[in-house]
C-alpha cells in the first residue's frame, strides 16, 4: 500500500537563541570551541548575560531544520518530539505551519517543562558552539509513540540527540524497521557519539540506511575507512571541503565539491540543510551523485542568513533550480 507522507522526522523542536561573540568572549564563557553540551536554562542565561551582545531566536533543532527543509522542497514531512505549553512552545508551531511543516505529532508537556532552546554562539568565522536546554523534549518516552503514528510515512529521520533516550529511539527504529520504513540518522556531534560509542555501532548497522557525519564526529568514530561501511549510504560532511558519499556499504563513493558562498553569515543549520536536500533527493529517486549535490546547494546558501531559515524567495529560487536540473553544476 502506498504511503500518503513522505518524511517524519524524530527530534527534539527547539527554539534557536543565535548569538554571535568573539574568539575571547566564546572561550571565556564555555572553555572550548564547537560541540553541544547539555545545560539548564540557568546556565543558558548566565553566558547570555556574560556576552555583549542580545540572541536573536528562530526555530530550530537538527531534526526541525531537516524536515523545514525537506518541507519547503515540498514533501509531505512531520515532525515528532515535545513541546512546552509556553510561549516558545506557540512560536515553535506557528513557524511550523507557516511552511507546511505537520506537527500532529508534536506532543503538549503535561507538566511545567519549557520548550527547549539551545543557545547557539557564532564567532566571526561562522561557526558554531551549542548550550542546549532540552526541557520537555527531553521527556518523550516510547509511550509517546504507537506503530499507527508512523506507518504513513516513507522515511524516517533521527537526530543524533535522540541517542541520548536510546529505549525512545530504539522503539521507533523497530517499528519501522518491522514495516519497512527506511531510516536515517545525523549523528549531530563528536559529544553524542562519545557518548554513544558502546551501541552506536550495532545501533547504525541494523537500523540506518543513510547516515550523516562531520568531520568531528567521523574523528569520534574512530576515522573515515571505519565509519564508511557501516549502512548503505553514508555521508560525510566536510564544511567547505563539500562531503564525500560513500554507498554500497563503501564498495563506492562520489567527491562532491563545495558550491561558492559570497557571504558567509554563520554556519547554524548548514549540516541539517545539507541532510535536507540529500533526503529530498532520495525520496525522489536521485543517485547518491544528485542528492548530495542538492544537499550541497542547500547548505551553501543557508549559511548565508543568520540561524538556520532563509527567506521564501531563497526557497523558490532554489526549488526552481533543483526542479530544473540547475542544482548539478
């Protein structure tokens, strides 16, 4: 039987706080750069308070940035996690529906827990480092989740965060896997694959079709020639070096090239806009060739707007371009 949606996407819904900093100000308040660490929203406060400059807040998470994208391309895509019944909680669903993004499957914390918010510090070099506060998200559990929430969809797409509520993640991964749902996973961090190391490995090679990577987390990992054998396709992200695509557990891979970026703004995103339109195109039949250059052309123009959105008029420009065959330069 035919399913009527394409993607659901499984994370936690955060509310982006962007702030940018200098190389001093990031050291001073966090002792090292890049990653994600866990925080309370407290601690979130005090570094804010620590900096110079006020946080601009947008929609995000990994999983959230993925589905808007696939989303705004014009799949059929949800979104699953937890939601605070707060302010950023309203603003989070709102945003969601404004681009089409279903969020019948985001659940209402019965308790007091905020939405979750990571605080992203930008350094004038565009990357990042992420104070995250998970509050209600954190608190999803697999009776949150039945076998008839996700049998309409094609594909499923985890962060790498959600490996840190692994009977959660494992639950959803069984059911799909029982009713041949593909999957895939971005593994979001060197910290999360650290953490992950004692089941990471089994956990990837029985579930995901596609995994995604940085350099980080591929360092994490245990290195390249490890890691690109261990699902069907993976991907490895490789910021302005473009990615290489490994498919047929590693009997193949494809260099793609990095498309040129005029301005770079920051870089929050780039990596989930870059899963995005890799999922895009697999969803509709690309070779691993053409979704990765579709991931590229998407992730090249998001770090050119601050947090992780880009303006309607980006997103039909580059719809038009992958619709007409523009995207493979």
């Amino acid at each position: 039987m035919a399913k009527e949606n394409d993607l659901l996407a499984v994370g936690a819904p955060i509310v982006d706080a962007v702030l940018k900093v200098s190389h001093e100000e990031l050291l001073s308040v966090t002792g090292e750069a890049n990653g994600m660490v866990l925080v309370t929203r407290a601690e979130q406060e005090a570094i804010i308070g620590s900096c110079v400059g006020s946080p601009n807040y947008f929609m995000g998470g990994s999983a959230s940035n993925t589905a808007a994208a696939v989303s705004r391309l014009g799949l059929r895509t949800s979104l699953l996690g937890k939601i605070g019944n707060d302010e950023h909680g309203r603003i989070f669903t709102q945003k969601a529906e404004d681009i089409a993004l279903q969020t019948n499957l985001l659940r209402l914390s019965q308790t007091n827990d905020d939405t979750a918010c990571c605080l992203c510090l930008i350094t004038p070099d565009g990357e990042r480092t992420m104070r995250t506060h998970l509050g209600a998200a954190a608190n999803i559990t697999k009776n949150d989740v039945s076998v008839a929430d996700i049998l309409s969809y094609r594909h499923i797409h985890f962060e790498g965060y959600t490996l840190f509520n692994l009977d959660y993640v494992t639950h959803i991964a069984e059911l799909a896997k029982e009713h041949d749902i593909t999957m895939s996973i971005d593994l979001a961090s060197f910290e999360v694959v650290r953490y992950a190391s004692p089941f990471l490995n089994d956990f990837l090679r029985e579930y995901m079709e596609i995994v995604f990577a940085n350099e980080d987390e591929v360092n994490e990992f245990g290195g390249e020639d490890i890691l690109k054998s261990i699902s069907p396709i993976v991907s490895l992200m490789r910021g302005a070096n473009g990615a290489k695509i490994y498919y047929d557990r590693g009997k193949y891979h494809y260099n793609q090239f990095p498309y040129e970026a005029e301005n770079i703004i920051d870089k929050v995103g780039a990596g989930d806009h870059f899963a995005g339109g890799f999922l895009y195109g697999y969803l509709r039949g690309f070779t691993p060739e053409n979704a990765s250059a579709v991931g590229t052309l998407l992730a090249s123009n998001s770090i050119q707007y601050e947090g992780a959105e880009m303006p309607k008029e980006v997103w039909n420009r580059l719809k038009e371009d992958i619709l007409s065959g523009k995207f493979i330069y």
